[in-house]
C-alpha cells in the first residue's frame, strides 16, 4: 500500500507495508492538512459533549491527504511522567479515504486500493502508541511497540476472525456495521460510510456501544 507521511512528522507506510505504529500527534498541530483533504472528515455525532482536538494527517507522497484522526474526550499522552496517573476517557475516529488500485501520483508504480482493513490497522496501531504498560521499562519500549503492532497488522488482516465482533452505530443517523474487538488496551473498531470514506476508531473509557459517528461539519472547531 501506498507510503503516507504525517504533517509535521516523518514518513510512516501505511496497511500492507511493515507494520509501524500510528504514532502520537505532533506538538503542534493545525488545521491546514485536515482542509486539503477532497474528502469529508468523520468525528463523534453531536451527542457527545466534551472536548475534541485534531491529531494529524497522513498523505501520499504526492501530497494528496489519505487519512487522518480527531479526537475526543480527555486527549491522552504518552509522557514517562503521566504513565502512572490514572488514564483518561478517550475515543479517537480515524477517516481513511476509499480508493480503488490506482496510479501513483508521479506516474512510477501502483497505489494499493484502501479498506476497512486499512482503518482497521492505523486504529489498532493508534490506540496502542498511548497505552504501553506504565510499569515497562522505557528502553524496551520500543520491543514492546514492535511486538504489538504486528499483532494489530495481522489482526487487521483478518477482520473475519474470531478476534472480532460485529457492531452496529449510528453514521449520519444510519445504522453501519462495524467490525469491533476489545483487548487489555482498549478497543478498536472499523467500518465503511455511505460517503467515501473507510472510519476507523479507538478508545479507552468511553463504552464503543453508546457511540455515533457524522461528518463533521467545521473541522476548525477542532482546533
């Protein structure tokens, strides 16, 4: 699949290349990458309340936007120093744009088509870059990501499996079914819209089965 690089940050490949986790937001994040996006941007429906924040954009290497995450509740950190406190209610939505087997944008090669499972595996990896075990030694951090995160590929891979449930939420008011699995971490969630889009999600504290997903109408409200 095609290799993505977030604004701000450095090149990651998305599903189907080498597993590598999703990562953390950059310090400073803006709303420009989320803008050029030709597709629309998925966040929780109004129902829930509480704070929302933008995290960060993944783009082809000709610069087209392919996906990207908002997120909701308390925003999470992976500081050594909040590893010990008691870990806040958060649901990050991933929007992963829906193309066929297409022509890369400088005309060498062939681009992947995206899936469910590509939400799948940017979701997994997401939730797991905030939720490695507080009493882990910080230099073996990095085993315990590459361990993990392969498990999270593979688990994306098969989304037919037994690792995962179905669910059914409301997306722009319509029920969608949506491929679910719980682990000691959080949970992670994938499905596909009626707009073009693939969505993904990963939480911890919020329950997955009370939520709703819509387009959001002003991504700068985010900011």
């Amino acid at each position: 699949m095609e290799t993505t690089r977030r604004v701000g940050a450095q090149v990651q490949p998305t599903p189907g290349t080498t597993p590598t986790p999703e990562g953390v937001p950059p310090a400073r994040r803006t709303v420009d990458g989320y803008l050029r996006a030709p597709f629309p941007w998925y966040g929780l429906d109004e129902a829930f309340t509480g704070p929302r924040w933008l995290m960060q954009v993944g783009t082809a290497a000709d610069g087209t936007v392919q996906h990207g995450s908002t997120g909701h509740g308390e925003e999470p950190s992976i500081r050594p120093e909040a590893a010990g406190r008691e870990r806040g209610a958060f649901t990050v939505v991933v929007t992963v744009a829906a193309h066929p087997v297409r022509g890369s944008g400088d005309g060498t090669g062939v681009l992947d088509a995206t899936s469910v499972s590509s939400a799948a595996w940017l979701a997994g990896s997401g939730l797991l870059a905030y939720t490695w075990p507080p009493q882990l030694d910080h230099t073996l951090r990095n085993d315990w990501l590459d361990q993990q995160t392969e498990t999270a590929f593979e688990l994306a891979d098969d989304l037919e499996g037994p690792a995962w449930t179905s669910l059914s939420l409301p997306v722009d008011g319509v029920p969608r079914a949506f491929h679910y699995r719980e682990s000691e971490f959080g949970w992670v969630l994938a499905g596909s819209t009626a707009a073009g889009v693939h969505l993904g999600a990963y939480g911890r504290g919020m329950s997955a089965y009370g939520l709703g997903f819509s387009v959001v109408a002003d991504i700068s409200a985010y900011t």
